[in-house]
C-alpha cells in the first residue's frame, strides 16, 4: 500500500499539471508572446477566485448584520458580473490575442472599479484600495510605466470625487454605515495583501525566475556554441592551412618537375616531392603497360617501395587491390587497414601501412597508371583532401604525358635528323661516283694540283676526326681541320708548317672549313637540282619523240635510240613476242650493241 501512495500522488499530480497546463497555454509562435500570454491566463484564474472571495466576504456581511440583505446582494451581484468578464478575456487570451487583451482588461477593470467606488460611499469607499490590484497588474502585463500612469489616473479620479462631493454636485448613491465600512475596508486590506503583495509578487517572481534560467539555459547554449564555433573555426582553420600546405605543395611541385625531360627521371622525382611535402609514408606510381591490362611499379618514395621496383611489382587491372579497382574504374579509391580492406596492407616492404589513397592518372580522358598514396595511420581522407590530391594527380599525368610526347618527338627528330644525315652521305657517294674518284687537291705555294688522296698517308681516322687537331712530328706541326656535313665528316684539310699554329690561325682555319662544308652541300643539292633538271628534260623530249610517231616500228626505232643517246650505253636491243610464244633466254638477253642499233 505504501507503494501504490506516491505513484498515486504523482499520478494526480501529473494530470492536474496537464490541465492546468491545458488552461493557460497561448496558441503562438513567439516565446515571449506565450510566456505572457500564460502569466495573464494564470492571472484571469486569480481574478475569477478574488472575485468569487470580494462576492462571499460581500454576502457574509448580511448575516453578520452588517448590511441588509438588499444591500449584501447588490454588492456581491455587482462583483460576480467580472468573472465574466475575465472569462471572455482568458478565451481570447488561448487565441493569441495577448497584448489586446491585457490592455482590455487592465482598463475595464479600472473601469469597474471607479463605478463601484462611485456608487459606494465615493471618495471614501474602501474599493479605492481596489486600485492596487490593477496597477499591480498593468506593471506586470503591459509595461512599468504603465502602473504609474495608472496610478495617476487614480489619484485624479479620487481628487475629481472629492471636488464633487465636497461642491455638492455629487453623492454616493448606497452609502455604508461605519460598522460596514471598517468591516470592508478591512477585508479589501487582507485581500489585496493576499492577492497583490503575496500572489501577484509570487507570480512576478516565478515568471521572472523562469525567464532568468531561461535566460541561463540560453547563455548557456550560447557559451557551448561558442565553444563549438571556437572549435570549428580552429578546424577550419586547420584545414585551411593544411589545403594551403597542399595548394603551395602543388605549386611547387610543378615548379620543380617543370623541367624534367626524362620520364625516370619525372617519376622518381615526383613521388619523393609528393611524399615529403605531404609527409606521406609511401608514394608510388604504377603506369598502365601496353596490352592495357597491368598496371607496373615505376616508381616509390620509401625504401620498402623502392625494393618492389626492383623485383618488377605490377597488378593486374580490376584486381581486388583498389590500385587494381582505380586502373579499372578511373575513380579515386581509399582503404583502411579494417576488415575487408586489409588485403590491401600485407605487402611486407610496407609493414606500417594504415591506410591507402589511389587516384587515377588521367590524361585527356585517358588512363596513363594509378598514384598511390600510403599513410602510417589511420586517415579517412575527406572530399577536399580527395580533390585537392587529385590535381595534383592530373598535374602528374599532364606531366607524364608531356614527358612522353616530347621524348617521341625527339625520337623522331633524330630519326629525321638520321635520314636526312643518310641522305646526304648517298646524295654524295652519288657525286663521287659520277666522278669515278675520290677527290683531293694539293697546294705547294706555286700551284694547285689534283691529288688522289691516300688514307694511308693520314696520321689519323677521318670518321673520328670531328674537330681542328694539331700533331708534331719530326720538327713539322700538321693541322687538320674535318670537312662535315650533317654531322658526318666527309675529308679534311691538312696543313703542314714549320712552325706551331697560333689560336687567331686556328679559328680562321676552323671558320673557313665550316663555311666550306656549307658550301660543298650546296655545290652537290645544286649539281644534283641540275642533272635531275636535266633527266626530267631529257624525258620529255624522249617521250615526246616517241610519241610523235604513227607506227609501231618508228616507235620502237625511236624509243631505242633516244634511250641508247640519253643514258650513254654501247647496245640497246628491243624485241616484241608474240601471243603465248614462250620467252626464249638467248631471245630475252640483252647483248651489247652501238647506239642507235636496234634488232
């Protein structure tokens, strides 16, 4: 039993809080507007049991003997005719209609409290004390300055009553004896004690003890959003040095690698630059191999890394590894060393690996490998960090394939260059051959003369002979001086002398061959311009001959013998066979015959 009493109590105790709660809750949105609107409604409830008090002091009077009973029920009538009145307003009040009904009540009560003083005993009525009640209320409703005004209000219609009953144009239409007065103006003393010194200061009170831990809850709300703000805005913060750290990282990054020409180089730079700025544990670089389905190490920022570059690491594309998932998908993938993903942390020349980034290298829409970023910890690398790593992952790739394409390019330009040197070396062993010789000429201060030149007369090897070299020999100082063209050496130049070659002799020779060799290949391009000039000529005219002629033997006569003319042979022969006749061999040679015969 002694169990059941609290729950009961607190069972009552809830559903008298809930009704309560019932009566006084205003239907608005603004805090201040409800609380309010609560304290009026708790007051209307005050006005309605002050009332129904004034009403039974009022008619306990008559059977006490001190009014009649007229008397006693038009007083206590008069009285009971505000709980309506209050009634109407607490109904408006549950509406939202706070501040309109307060100012209604504040002064219709004033009102009804004039009438009554008026009607009863005037300005010595003990209602006047009444007045308390409303200017208590009028402080606390609608503003401070509002009791004063009030209580101006009052002081003026006391002294207006006054004036007039002492003028004589005024009296009290149901005046009270004095046994009645003391008896009222006593019991409205204890009661405005009551309800305006005790319960309107408890309410007071309360309502502002509310506000105040209100006030404080909401200070400190406040101190922890400030605590919160402080701390996000140190992370902030620190994120946005870290992006900083990694934009100026970026940038250096590309200032560095800018003028690397060679892909290993590229590479090997690249992962140490990303791994120390960043302070990563391993960086590597994994590029996709031709037939497109591996992805090979290339290069690693830590020895461990460096180690698997050595022994050939790859992955196959698609493979469970998310560098294997990024070559793939072209997506950025990340891992944990946590459940699943620790397949990706069992390499041992990484033992200290947490966690992975990979990022596809991609160029113009284009897969070129994978960058993989290891760290020692456990990092869950957010958007930012994601996006701001792949830049650099698209700086790498515009990198690597700038890297690739200069390096065709110069590939191409030395097999051009080579071609072009090739060509000239047959454009002269042509020329060489037209002449049936090798050329060569001496000067002795007298005269020019044709020399055949004699390689076993040459104190060195012309194909080595790249530049001016000076040998001593028996008391003579020899200087040789390379004739090249497209960096190939033709023949050289010697010059003998008694005496050593001063520097000033040595640069002239050295500026005269170089022109020289200049204009030895542009003597050959035009020797050759004229005789293709030539041969083009000459073909015309054949052609043009031949196709003069109306028959077939004209035709083949001429042919023969401007072909024999034109290349210098001793014997062209021509023959024709006929339809499915078998070709003879003594019939298809061809034997030496004067120019111009035919057979």
């Amino acid at each position: 039993m002694t169990t059941q009493i609290p729950v009961q109590r607190k069972g009552w105790r809830a559903w008298w809080s809930a009704q309560w709660e019932r009566l006084v809750s205003v239907e608005v949105t603004d805090a201040e507007e409800a609380r309010l609107g609560r304290l009026f409604n708790t007051l209307m409830v005050v006005t309605i049991a002050f009332m129904l008090t004034l009403s039974a002091i009022l008619t306990a009077m008559g059977p006490l003997g001190l009014l009649s009973t007229s008397g006693t029920l038009r007083r206590a009538a008069f009285s009971l005719v505000v709980i309506p009145f209050a009634i109407f307003c607490l109904i408006q009040t549950r509406r939202g209609r706070v501040r309109a009904m307060s100012k209604l009540y504040v002064w219709g009560t004033f009102g009804f409290i004039a009438l009554a003083c008026a009607l009863f005993n005037g300005s010595a009525s003990p209602a006047f004390i009444l007045f308390l009640w409303v200017v208590a209320v009028a402080g606390v409703l609608l503003a401070p300055y509002y009791a004063l005004l009030l209580s101006g209000v009052v002081l003026l219609y006391y002294g207006a009553l006054w004036f007039a009953e002492r003028q004589g144009f005024y009296t009290p239409l149901l005046p009270t004896d004095e046994t009645a007065y003391r008896f009222m103006n006593q019991s409205f003393t204890f009661l405005i004690l009551i309800f305006v010194a005790g319960l309107i200061t408890y309410l007071n009170m309360r309502s502002l003890r509310q506000t105040l831990a209100n006030l404080r809850g909401t200070t400190d709300e406040l101190e922890k959003s400030r605590r919160l703000l402080e701390t996000r805005v140190t992370e902030r913060t620190e994120q946005l040095q870290q992006r900083s750290e990694q934009s100026q990282a970026i940038a250096e990054f590309t200032r560095s690698l800018a003028g690397l020409r060679d892909l290993g180089r590229l590479l090997d730079s690249a992962v140490i630059l990303i791994a120390e700025r960043l302070h990563y544990y391993d960086v590597a670089i994994f590029l996709l191999n031709d037939s497109e389905e591996w992805v090979l190490l290339k290069a690693a920022s830590s020895a461990g890394g460096k180690r698997m570059v050595e022994r050939g690491y790859r992955l196959r594309v698609g493979s469970p590894e998310i560098i294997g998932q990024t070559a793939a998908t072209a997506r950025p993938q990340v891992a944990v060393n946590e459940g699943d993903a620790a397949l990706n942390f069992q390499l041992p020349e990484l033992p200290a690996a947490q966690s992975e980034l990979a990022l596809p290298l991609l160029s113009g829409g284009r897969l070129l490998g994978v960058l993989d970023i290891r760290c020692d910890q456990i990092v869950h690398f957010a958007g930012e960090d994601i996006q701001i790593l792949d830049i650099l992952a698209g700086s790498l790739a515009a990198m690597i394939t700038n890297t690739r394409l200069l390096q065709e390019t110069q590939q191409a330009l030395e097999r051009l260059e080579h071609y072009q040197e090739e060509e000239v070396i047959q454009g002269w062993y042509r020329a060489l051959a037209r002449r049936n010789k090798r050329l060569g000429y001496f000067y002795d201060r007298i005269t020019v003369r044709p020399e055949l030149p004699d390689a076993a007369l040459m104190p060195v090897d012309l194909q080595n002979l790249t530049g001016l070299q000076v040998l001593e020999s028996e008391g003579q100082y020899l200087l040789l001086a390379p004739l090249r063209v497209q960096q190939r050496t033709l023949g050289a130049l010697s010059f003998r002398a008694s005496r050593p070659w001063t520097e000033e002799e040595q640069r002239l020779v050295g500026s005269v061959v170089t022109q020289l060799g200049l204009a030895l290949e542009n003597a050959r391009l035009l020797e050759d311009t004229r005789l293709s000039a030539q041969q083009e000529k000459a073909r015309s005219e054949i052609v043009g001959r031949v196709r003069s002629s109306m028959q077939v033997d004209t035709v083949l006569r001429s042919a023969t013998e401007e072909l024999g003319r034109a290349l210098g042979v001793e014997r062209v022969r021509i023959q024709l066979l006929p339809p499915g006749r078998p070709v003879d061999s003594e019939e298809a040679s061809v034997s030496p015959a004067s120019p111009g015969e035919s057979g």
